[in-house]
C-alpha cells in the first residue's frame, strides 16, 4: 500500500466515525457536516506537510545514494609516497567517465598524488570511444604533474587500442600487471622492506 492509500484509508474511517458519532449522540446534520470540514481541512493540511517532509526526505536519501555510487566510481586507493592506485572495475560507460574526470582530477590535486597505477584487469569497455575518454584523463593526470601508468590490459581492451590513432597510443605508458608494475617501482620495494623489518638492497 502506498503512502496515499493510508490517507484514503484514513478518510473513510474518519467518515464511517462521523456517521456512527452521528447516529448515537443525535447531532444535527449541520453539526455533522460542520465537525466533518474541520476534520478534513485538518486532514488535508497534514496531508500537504506530509508530502513536503517525505519528499525532502526522499531528495536527500537520493542525494546520499548518490553520493556513495560516484565515490565508489572513482574508487582511489592511496599507498604511499604520494602513489595511488586507481582499480576500474565493471562496465565504463560516458556517465562514469564523466564522473570519474571530474572527481578523480580533484582527489589527485587533493592528496597530491604524484604517481598513479590505472588498473584495467576488472574493466569492461562499451566501445573504443570510453578508452578516448581515459586517454582524455590520463592528459588531465599529466597536466596536474602526476605520472599515469596504465596496467592489466586485456586481450579485447588491447585490440580497440591497436584502432587508435598513434599519437593516442603514444600518450599511454603501459605496464602489463599492477602486481609487476609496483613491484618494479623501488619506493614499493623499500615500503615492503621497511614494513618486513629488512633493509632494502638493490643490486
């Protein structure tokens, strides 16, 4: 039942107890038709201010749903030293690319992100057109001072970037596994050494 279906409820109960208050205490029937609007004037004003509270109600539930859904589309993951990793996981389609220019380019600039791994294993491309707008993020990631690696390309990822252009392509710097990528970044290699309680050697 909907909440309006309540208040249709409620109506006629309130006009079967007018009716029977009626019958038993012998008011007249303009008392009754007198006591009746004020019931609904009353009723309908609470009626009016319930559909305002809820409606401002529901607005902000939205609103906080809203919210969690774009911060869970720019899902960054600062490690340290200034690096972060950025996993994309699911369907990219031009609302989240969007969404994710906007917010990502603001959290880089936020946290000063200095290095960032783009994760591609978990991705899911609509068309060549979405990884045009990645490439568009990456220019926005390198505008800001920030390094983007692009990591865990797959097979059909891999064949709509061979259909671009070279001068896209020449704009990627590709890793093939984010495990491999950090592993190959000697700031990770310290961390884990410090964290392992070893001293770090390369040779």
């Amino acid at each position: 039942m909907t909440k309006m279906e309540w208040f249709y409820a409620l109506r006629k109960v309130i006009w079967a107890f007018l009716r029977q208050y009626h019958l038993e205490t012998g008011i007249t029937a303009e008392e009754a038709f007198v006591l009746s609007d004020r019931i609904n004037d009353a009723l309908d004003n609470f009626i009016i201010q319930f559909n305002v509270v809820f409606t401002k109600y529901r607005d902000e539930v939205i609103k906080s749903k809203q919210a969690i859904i774009d911060e869970l589309a720019v899902p960054l993951i600062p490690i340290f030293n200034q690096i972060a990793v950025l996993p994309l996981i699911g369907t990219l389609d031009e609302a989240r690319m969007t969404t994710m220019e906007d917010k990502l380019l603001e959290e880089i600039e936020r946290r000063n992100i200095q290095k960032l791994f783009i994760d591609m294993s978990g991705a899911i491309l609509l068309n060549s057109g979405i990884f045009l707008q990645i490439v568009r993020i990456i220019e926005g990631i390198q505008l800001l001072g920030c390094q983007a690696v692009v990591t865990g390309i797959g097979a059909k990822v891999a064949r709509t970037i061979l259909d671009l252009n070279e001068s896209v392509k020449s704009k990627l710097t590709v890793q093939s596994t984010l495990q491999q990528a950090l592993l190959k970044e000697p700031s990770f290699i310290t961390a884990l050494m410090a964290a392992s309680g070893k001293s770090a050697s390369f040779e």
